[in-house]
C-alpha cells in the first residue's frame, strides 16, 4: 500500500503522508506524491492541494538508509518531485507539524505556501551528513529566507523554529489548533490567488547579496573554524552563491552537482555512518524487552564541586528536581553561585530568558544534610575520584535511599562492582559517567555492572535522552571506553618527548588530523596535576617534574606550553629543558621523529585498544567506541570515529605498523588479536 493517500475536502485535496517513525522521503513517498500531484491537476474539481503528514512529524528529509542503494536513483527522484509540485496548476499548502528537514523542507520549499505550528521546527541538517540539501533547497531557501540566513541554516543544520521562520517569511501562516482544518481553511482562502507564486522564480530576496558580493568571503572568514576540516559547508557555501550568481536553472545544475561530489566522499559516507551508529548507541543488548524503566521524579547529586554543579545543571535543564549535598555551607554556596554563573551567561547569549534562569535555580534544593537524598529516585556521587571515598558514600546511602533509588558513581576509572559490593542493593548501582564540563559536554557513559538491573540501564538511557545527552553503555574496565583509550594515547606522546618530539609537534599532528587538540593541549586544559601524587620531591618522568613546579597547565598559566594572560600559548624553553634533563638522565640520544610515526604511535594504539575494549565485551559494538570518541573528545565527526575511520585506513596497514613500531612502544604494549584478526579476514570494525 502507498504511503501516501489522497481525500477530498470539497474542493481542496488532502495528500496525506504515512510513512513512520519519521514519514523520510523514501522511493514510494517520492512516487505517491507525484501521482497526487497528477491527482490534483487532472481533477478540474480539485481548486488547490494540502500536502500534510501523520505520525510525529512532517517529513525529515530523505529517506538515509536508501543513500548508496539503487532505490535512491529510482525515479521520481526528489529533484522531480519538489519540481513536479511547484509545477502543480493549483496551489499547493504545506502543512507543517514536528520537523521539515532536509528534503522534507525542499518539498515545503516547492509548495506555494507554508503553514505550521508554532512547535514546528525547520532546517536543513544535510551538512550534518556530508552533504548539502540536494532537491533545489540551496536555490530556493535563499529566495525564502535571504542570503546570509541561507548561509547559516546550510552551514549549520541548526533547525529553526516555526515563530522565526514566520518573521522571516519561510512560513505563511502559524496555525492554532487543528492543523489539518486549518490548513484546509488557508487552502480555500487562497485556491484562486494567480499566478501562482514559484519560489524558484523568486529574487527579491537575492537583491542584498547580489549587491554585496563580498558576503561569502565574509561568511567563510567569520566561521573558518567551526568549519575547519569539514568539506560539506564550503559546498553548501558555494551551493548559495550559485544561487546568487546563476539563473535558477543553471544554480540547480551546480547544486546537483556539488551533491554528488560529496555524495561519493569519505565524509559523507562516515557521517551518515555516524548518523546511524548514534542512533544504535541507544539500544541495550541483552535486556528482556519488556523492561520498563523506573520513574524518576527528584535526583540528588553529592558534591557541588565542578561534575557536580554540572550534572545538576542537566537535571534543572529538563525541569527535573534535584537535590544538591556538600558537607560545608562554602562549598555549597560557592557550588551554586556557579551554578547560577553559568545559567545566566547562556541567558546573556539570549539562550534563556531569566525567568528560565530563576525556573531552573528554583528546581535545586541545596543542603548540608545527607539524609535529604532519601527522597531521591536517582542519586549521583560526584565526589573525590578516589575508591576508599566512594565507597564511604555508598554504604551511607545504602542505609538512607529509599528501596528502588538508583545509586549512580560518576567515577571516570574506578571500579564500579567494587563499589556496588559495599552495597545491600549492587542491582541497582550503575555508573554514570559525565565528561567535563557536564552541562556541556554531549557524551554520557553508562557503566553496566556485573549485578546492574535492566530496569536501572533502561531508566539510565531513557533518562539521558531526556537531559539531551548521547549515552553509550560500557563495561567496567579502567577508563571504560573512552579513558581506556587515552591512556596509550597518552603514555605514547609522553615517549615520544622523550626519543626527541616536542609537544608542539605532537599536538600538531592530532589537530592537523582534525581532533580539537592535540595530547599536550588536552593536558593543559584538563589539568596536568589530575593524578597527580602530590608529592613535589617524588620526580619520576616529565609530568612529575612539571607539576612539581606548578606546571598544572592552563589554570596555572603554564604546563606544557606557556600561557599569557590571554590563555594563548607559546613553547615552553623549561618544558624542553625539562624534557632534556629526562633524555640525559635516561641516556636517550633525540632522534627526528616523522609525522607518521607520531600517528602510528598515538592514534594507531588507540585503534587498537579500541579493538581489545570490544574483544572484551566492554563496548557493545564497535560504532559505540566512535559515539564516545566523537562526543567525548571531539574527534572529527568526518572520519567516523576511530573504529570507522580504521576501517578505512586499512586494518591490516595499521597491524603492520603497530608490529614495526613495537620495539619502540613498549613491553607493555601487546596487539588486540581481535584486530589482527580481522585484518587478516579482510573484515571490517564498522558497516
Ligand atoms: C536529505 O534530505 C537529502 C536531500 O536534501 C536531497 C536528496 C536528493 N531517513 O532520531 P530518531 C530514523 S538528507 C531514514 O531516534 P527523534 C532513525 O534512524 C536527510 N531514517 O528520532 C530512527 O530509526 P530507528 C536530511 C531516518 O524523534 C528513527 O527514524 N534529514 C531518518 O529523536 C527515529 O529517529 C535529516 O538529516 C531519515 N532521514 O528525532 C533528518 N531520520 O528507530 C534526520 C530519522 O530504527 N533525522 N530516521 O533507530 C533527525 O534529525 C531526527 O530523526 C528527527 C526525529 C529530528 C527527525
């Protein structure tokens, strides 16, 4: 049965689209509305068409999953589609509710008119995947919107809402109530408006840019960075200017054809991976299917330290009630002044009103009393990362939560089964893992314990989703997934100091390779002295002897580099003395290392360990190591992630080197066999 079906309202048409979970415009959607198109035109009795969807949402764009198979060149592609309906003899009204995304924007763009809710949203996320909208959205958005707010939605994928699209005339009307009524009401009123308005005949709207040629230099400058490494928004960059520059059929040319070189691209194809694996992320192996989760109306959160006030702040996000313990009133205060800090600085950005501010600040009952988390459904410690610490804190929750809480640690390393082992109740103990700084930071790691229950993974996921996090269920190892891989990341750039890199040169090939920064830069920001054993006389590598001169990186001013007064840094001549003395001391000769061997060395070993985490069993698949990866540490979304991007570097070049470099890396270092494996089966990590 077609997804699409067709019923009248005396004289206008209703084309109705049924296509779940998100009505993509999939081969048979494409070929339904074409045929309602002919519908309308050939019926004289049809005076103008409604397209509307059921279900959750107008349509989200193309139908993903078809991208790379025949049933994406299947004709009616969506070029001929959105032309086929702004080529219709009668009006037609686009009915928007949830989302118009990507294609599914292109159809309303085509559409005569536009009429939404007032929660409806409107964009085009293609960059998000590589590509860039590639039904004539790039020529007709402009012609809607204007230039520099073209530029921004391509570039970006941010969705706007319906009340702006209004102001900038993308959506005719906001409708109130029924939608499908009151679409059928505009339909009436304007079934005998001539001519009929085509966007793609439009250009009003292109007169400021085509006056000020120099906007696209100014846009590309004003957003290199967000940009940087990525090659779908200068695509979509020069997809608008095409639309400024050329006849609209000439600008649809470009288009397409911009779409199809990155539609043949490595970033596009790690991208929608990515898109999917994100997706896949969520879903928990091994639980019986019914598992419903535990209702969680209070949380509590012990210490109101930076991860405290943070994951606190996720919870007052979504309205949940929190209830924030420290043991000094300082502490608290301090706590929750930032806490404060920061919700208005968003309000400041014009992100919150202030009566949000006040809302979310009204949520948080802060208190000196441990015995107040006994009304908590979830509790979350965040305190000293330190075992003996946390297992003080969970046998004195385990004698005052109330039965059913679950009992969460936010430990980065620890073990969370021993933890759970000072318990009466270790089924219902997980890990809760935020990265720093928590209200920010996308990426959640659920830490699945030995005795963890289902409906405790179950509350946990369903519960991130609703504080926007990406979450991944992991195993307990030390590090979990993410950490674990760092460490010979970390172990390996400090070695390389040694036998003759600088930190320069090390976080120059990371940051060349697209990550944000490189291991150096990252130590810097973090704090050179997490971990640290405190002991200034006990120097026994680099890290020691820096932070036993307050070398505790940026907060201090100076770690690995030096940092003016503008947090910009410069190469430290202590830092390479320092890195001297080891080398004498250690009676190291400085050899000139290549780039290559920077990368075979820090993100080949990560690969691998990435492989041992999944021989393990410690992370589900391997697309939930690139999850953590891209959302925890920035790896650039265009490669996929270090499984998917492996894959692509070729698993068996990546054995070779690791075996080539062994001598160099280390006793300590040994291959995953499940790499060697599969590099040997010719298989792949990742689809
Ligand atoms: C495009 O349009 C190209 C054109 O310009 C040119 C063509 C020539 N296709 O996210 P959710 C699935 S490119 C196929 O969990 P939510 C998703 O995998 C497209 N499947 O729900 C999931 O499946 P499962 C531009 C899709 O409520 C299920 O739907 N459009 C698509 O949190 C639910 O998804 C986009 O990039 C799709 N397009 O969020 C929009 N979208 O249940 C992408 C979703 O098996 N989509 N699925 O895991 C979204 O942003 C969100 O899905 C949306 C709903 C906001 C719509």
């Amino acid at each position: 049965m077609s997804p699409i079906s067709t019923k009248r309202h005396g004289d206008i048409l209703i084309v109705t689209s049924n296509n779940p979970p998100v009505n993509a415009l999939g081969h048979a959607v494409r070929q339904g509305l074409v045929a309602a198109i002919e519908e309308a035109d050939a019926d004289d009795a049809v005076k103008a068409v409604v397209i509307r969807c059921e279900g959750q949402t107008f349509f989200a764009g193309a139908d993903v999953s078809e991208f790379g198979t025949p049933k994406a060149f299947e004709a009616p592609m969506l070029p001929q589609v959105v032309d086929r309906i702004e080529n219709c003899t009668k009006p037609v009204v686009a009915a928007i509710h949830g989302t118009a995304l990507g294609g599914g924007l292109e159809v309303a763009l085509a559409c005569h008119y536009r009429v939404a809710v007032p929660t409806a949203k409107l964009g085009v996320p293609e960059v998000k995947l590589g590509l860039l909208p590639g039904a004539g959205g790039t020529q007709r958005l402009p012609r809607v919107v204007g230039v520099q707010k073209a530029l921004e939605m391509t570039t970006s994928g941010t969705p706007i809402g319906a009340k702006e699209a209004f102001a900038l005339g993308l959506v005719d009307r906001l409708i109130e109530g029924d939608l499908e009524q009151h679409s059928v009401a505009y339909a009436d009123e304007v079934k005998e408006v001539r001519p009929l308005q085509k966007t793609s005949e439009r250009d009003d709207k292109l007169a400021e840019a085509r006056a000020n040629p120099g906007i696209f230099e100014e846009f590309r400058k004003a957003n290199a960075r967000k940009m940087r490494g990525f090659d779908a928004p200068e695509a979509n960059i020069k997809a608008v200017q095409a639309a400024v520059e050329k006849p609209y059929a000439e600008g649809v040319l470009e288009e397409r054809r911009l779409f199809m070189e990155l539609m043949s691209g490595k970033q596009a194809k790690a991208q929608q991976y990515f898109f999917f694996a994100e997706r896949k992320a969520s879903k928990i192996e091994g639980l019986p299917e019914d598992t419903k989760p535990r209702d969680i109306k209070r949380v509590g959160v012990i210490g109101a330290g930076t991860m405290g006030g943070g994951i606190s702040m996720n919870f007052l996000s979504a309205g949940i009630p929190v209830t924030i313990v420290e043991m000094q009133q300082e502490a608290l205060d301090r706590g929750t002044g930032i806490m404060r800090k920061n919700y208005e600085a968003t309000a400041a950005k014009g992100r919150m009103t202030a009566e949000q501010v006040d809302g979310a600040m009204g949520l948080l009952k802060p208190t000196l009393n441990f015995d107040d988390l006994a009304e908590c459904d979830l509790i979350i410690e965040a305190v000293f990362e330190n075992m003996d610490v946390k297992k003080d804190v969970f046998s004195r929750l385990d004698k005052i939560a109330k039965p059913g809480a679950i009992l969460a640690s936010n430990t980065s390393y620890l073990n969370i089964d021993e933890i759970a082992a000072v318990t009466s109740r270790p089924q219902d103990v997980v890990g809760l893992h935020f990265f720093s700084p928590a209200n920010v930071m996308k990426l959640l790691e659920i830490v699945r314990g030995a005795k963890t229950a289902p409906d405790v993974l179950v509350t946990a996921m369903q519960l991130s989703k609703k504080i926007k996090k990406v979450a991944v269920v992991a195993g307990v190892c030390y590090g979990f997934i993410g950490n674990r891989m760092l460490i010979p990341r970390q172990t390996q750039a400090m070695q390389l100091l040694l036998e003759g890199a600088t930190p320069e040169q090390v976080d120059r090939v990371h940051v060349e390779f697209g990550m944000p920064m490189g291991p150096f830069q990252m130590a810097d920001l973090a704090g050179v002295d997490i971990g640290w054993h405190r002991d200034p006389n006990r120097i026994e590598n680099i890290r020691d002897a820096l932070c036993a001169i307050d070398r505790w990186g940026q907060k201090k001013g100076a770690g690995f580099y030096d940092y003016d007064d503008k947090r910009r840094p410069s190469p430290s001549p202590t830092v390479q003395e320092i890195i001297e003395q080891f080398r004498a001391k250690e009676g190291i000769t400085p050899r000139d290392i290549s780039d290559q061997e920077i990368m075979e060395r820090t993100i080949y070993t990560m690969v691998n360990e990435g492989a041992k985490i999944l021989e393990e069993g410690m992370a589900q698949r391997a697309s939930d190591i690139d999850v953590v990866w891209v959302y925890g540490y920035g790896w650039p979304v265009y490669r996929g992630g270090p499984m998917h991007w492996a894959d692509g570097e070729g698993l068996q070049k990546i054995v070779d080197a690791l075996k080539g470099q062994q001598e160099r890396l280390g006793s300590d270092f040994t291959l995953s066999n499940l790499l060697v494996q599969k590099a040997q089966a010719g298989e792949k990590f990742t689809r």
